[in-house]
C-alpha cells in the first residue's frame, strides 16, 4: 500500500513535470531539466538520414556498434564523410541483435529537432547541423560546444539519454561525433537498445526463480540502477543529480549506499500496482524509458514473480 501512495503522488509530480516540459523552444540542459522530456513529435521522421553516395556501396552497413567518430571526422581515415552524428541501435543490451528502423531523435540548442532511423544493422548517420549552446562556449561552431538531447523510439517504446553529452572534439575540425563512442554493450549509462524483446526465449508459467528469470531482465536497468551512484554534474553549476535515483536493481537485497531496492518497488497483493512495472511498462513516465507493454514476455514474467509472492529465490 505505501508503495501505490508513494507512486500517485510521484506520478501527480512527474505528470506536471513532463507537461511544463512538453513545449519545446530552446533546449535546457540541466540534469532536471533533460529528465523527464518526451521525445519530440510532429516532424517527418528519418528527415535527416544521411545517404551512401560512394563508389562502393555498403558502407551504410559497414562497422556497426564501432565508434564511427574515429574514421568519419575531419582528416580522419573517411574523412570525406564528415556526419554529425552517427551510430547503432539494438534490440538487446548485449548488442547482439540489430534494430531496423528505431527512430533517433536529437533536439539541440536551439531546439531543432533532427530525425534518423536505423537501418538494416541498426546503423544510423547524419550530416545534420547541431547548433551550439552559449552556455558552454561563445564559439558555437566547435562542435565541444554543440549540445543535444536524444532519444530512441520503436513503436510505441521510447528511450532517452538522461545524461549531458557534448560532441567531442576541440574545435569544428576535430569533431568526433558518433554515440557508439559512450554507449557501448558493456553497460554504459542506457545502451542503444530499445523496443519490446524478450530477454530470454521461454519462460516457465510458474515457480519464477529471481536470479534465473528476473534478474537477466533486470540487466537492462543496471546502466543507470546500480548501486549507490550519485553523480555530480558541475558544468550548470553544481546540481548534484542520481541518474539511478537511489534504486540499487543489481541484486535482490540493495548495497548499503542505496536507499532503495527490490523490495521497495513489488506489490505482492496488488502487482499490477508495482512500481517496478508502473514505471517501466509504455504510457507511465520514467526517465529511463518504456521497456514494455502488459502483454509483453518479460513484463508478465515479472508480474507472476510478484504474484508468487517477489521471493528471493
Ligand atoms: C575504421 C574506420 C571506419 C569506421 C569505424 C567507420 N567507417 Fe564508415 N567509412 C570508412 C571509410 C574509409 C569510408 C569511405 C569508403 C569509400 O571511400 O568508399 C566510409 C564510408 C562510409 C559511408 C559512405 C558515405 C558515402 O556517402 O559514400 C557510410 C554511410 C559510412 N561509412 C557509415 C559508417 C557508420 C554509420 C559507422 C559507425 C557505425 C562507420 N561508418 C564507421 C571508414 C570507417
Ligand atoms: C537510462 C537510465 C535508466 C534505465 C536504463 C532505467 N531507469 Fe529506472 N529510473 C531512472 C531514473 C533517472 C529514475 C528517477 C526518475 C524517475 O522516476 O523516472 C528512475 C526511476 C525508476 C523507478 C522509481 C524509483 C523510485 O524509488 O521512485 C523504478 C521502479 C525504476 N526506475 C525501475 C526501472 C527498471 C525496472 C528498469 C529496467 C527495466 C529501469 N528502471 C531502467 C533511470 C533509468
């Protein structure tokens, strides 16, 4: 019961957050402020996919889930091809498993919206303008001063980056520009995976173990629910901002740094009503993103786990 209570009036907070948000003029970067925003809509999607012009075709297809920045920047080994942005989505967090036509949506400084989708091997690139933001530097032609927000959507499933990212680079000659360069499969901060795949491939309809079923379903959520990690952003002054929120996913019983855990988040009488799925599950607002809907594998999985009482078996 304290756990429903809680999440209302969480959810009553968060609602009139994402509304406040919803509008969107220049961007705000700060670790609140990129938190809870809804991805962008009304634009043309794909609108700023780059195309393989080559002599040698294939090169769209080429070096997924690399660093594209490495080759594709200015006097780089493709620096012909200079995008401003590049990378792979996948289905999976291990990166394993492509994902064609996820849509990538970043928003920059002064709120232009730029649309990518994935192709056949989740790759996806562009030559797109990202505007600098003057409150990282007044040369806003260097890409260390471009600045965006980002997301990644399949369906009706969406992600998005909760954490402040620059381009890289020194200056607009040096820039390296691809997300492959943070989100790597081992468990950076939100890998680029999204949509509603089944972490394994069968589950049994009862007698659910946490460390056998719940917990390889959980690994999607440890990038940002690990345990006890508060970070500091400075560069907006000094907000101290938890990416995690103080939820420890790692295990079933939280480490002592984190103030919550597993069982914080589990209605054993009401599971529907855990803020585990409540959270997770497409239409409730999390800044971590949807992983599924109700029918989904890994969402019933869950839910009969809980209904057998969330043991920590
Ligand atoms: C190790 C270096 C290297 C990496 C890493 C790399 N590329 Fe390339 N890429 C090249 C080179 C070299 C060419 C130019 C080939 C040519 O001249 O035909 C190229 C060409 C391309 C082209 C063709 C551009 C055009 O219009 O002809 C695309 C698209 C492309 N790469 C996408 C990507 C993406 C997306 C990534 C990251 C997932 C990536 N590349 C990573 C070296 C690289
Ligand atoms: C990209 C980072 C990220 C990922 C991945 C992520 N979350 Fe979250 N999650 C957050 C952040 C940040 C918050 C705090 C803001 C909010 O409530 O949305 C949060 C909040 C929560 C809460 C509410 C905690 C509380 O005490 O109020 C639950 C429950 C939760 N997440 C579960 C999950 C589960 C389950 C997964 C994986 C299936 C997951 N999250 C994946 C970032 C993430």
């Amino acid at each position: 019961m304290r756990t429903r209570e809680f999440f209302m009036v969480m959810s009553i907070a968060l609602i009139m957050e994402a509304t406040m948000a919803g509008t969107i003029t220049a961007a705000t970067f700060t670790p609140s402020g990129m938190l809870l925003e809804q991805a962008p809509s009304g634009h043309t999607v794909g609108k700023d996919n780059g195309t393989d012009t080559g002599a040698s075709q294939g090169n769209a297809t080429h070096m997924a889930g690399n660093d594209c920045g490495i080759c594709h920047k200015p006097d780089g080994k493709a620096g012909s091809y200079v995008f401003s942005m590049a990378g792979t989505v996948y289905k999976d967090k291990a990166g394993t498993m492509p994902l064609s036509d996820a849509e990538i949506i970043l928003q920059d400084a002064e709120g232009n919206i730029i649309s990518m989708t994935s192709n056949s091997v989740g790759n996806f690139f562009t030559y797109a303008p990202i505007a600098g933001d003057p409150a990282y530097g007044s040369d806003l032609e260097s890409s260390r001063n471009w600045r965006y927000k980002a997301w990644v959507k399949y369906g009706d499933f969406t992600r998005h980056m909760v954490t402040l990212a620059g381009v890289g680079g020194s200056s607009s000659t040096t820039a390296r520009m691809s997300c492959n360069m943070h989100h790597g499969w081992q468990g950076s901060r939100g890998s680029l995976t999204t949509g509603d795949f089944a972490v394994l491939s069968s589950y049994p309809s009862s007698g659910i173990s946490f460390y056998t079923h719940v917990l390889p379903v959980l690994k999607n959520c440890m990038a940002c629910h690990k345990p006890g990690s508060i970070s500091t952003i400075t560069s907006y002054g000094d907000e101290k901002y938890d990416y995690g929120a103080g939820l420890d996913l790692s295990a079933y019983e939280k480490d002592a740094k984190s103030s919550r855990g597993i069982p914080d988040i589990v209605n054993v009488s009401e599971p529907d009503q855990s803020l585990i799925l409540l959270k997770t599950t497409v239409g409730g607002i999390h800044a971590g993103g949807s992983f599924w809907n109700q029918s989904s594998a890994d969402y019933q999985l869950i839910r009969r786990w809980i209904a057998e009482g969330a043991l920590n078996n």
